[in-house]
C-alpha cells in the first residue's frame, strides 16, 4: 500500500460528518494537489482524535510504532 505523504490537511466540517482534504506541496511553488479525500462521521472523528493522541502521547520519542 503507498504512502501518501501530507504537508497539509484541509478540513470541512458539518452536523453530520467531516471531509479530510490531503494535501501534498508540489515542488517549491505554492502549488499543491489533493492526494485524498476521507470522509467521515462527526462520532468517528471524535475516536479518531482520542485515539490519535493516546499514540503519539505514547510514542513520543520513538522512531516507529507497532513491528
């Protein structure tokens, strides 16, 4: 599976649910083009946030996570 790298995320936001924008720089212009798009729900967000800072809280420090 590829990595898509970020330089930015652009996010969009409503009642019902969220859109994640994945941005990647192009070069040394100000140009830039969106890698991904993720939608989901404002619940999933929430876990996502939670979980997200339970992992880099935990490996602060570390060079890689999981095997």
């Amino acid at each position: 599976t590829p990595i898509l790298y970020t330089d930015n995320v652009l996010m969009t936001v409503n009642d019902d649910g969220l859109v994640l924008d994945i941005v990647q720089k192009l070069g040394p212009s100000n140009t830039a083009r969106i890698v991904s798009r993720i939608g989901m729900s404002r619940a999933h967000a929430e876990k996502l946030v939670q979980e997200l800072g339970k992992l880099l809280a935990m490996t602060k420090g570390q060079k890689k996570t999981g095997d």
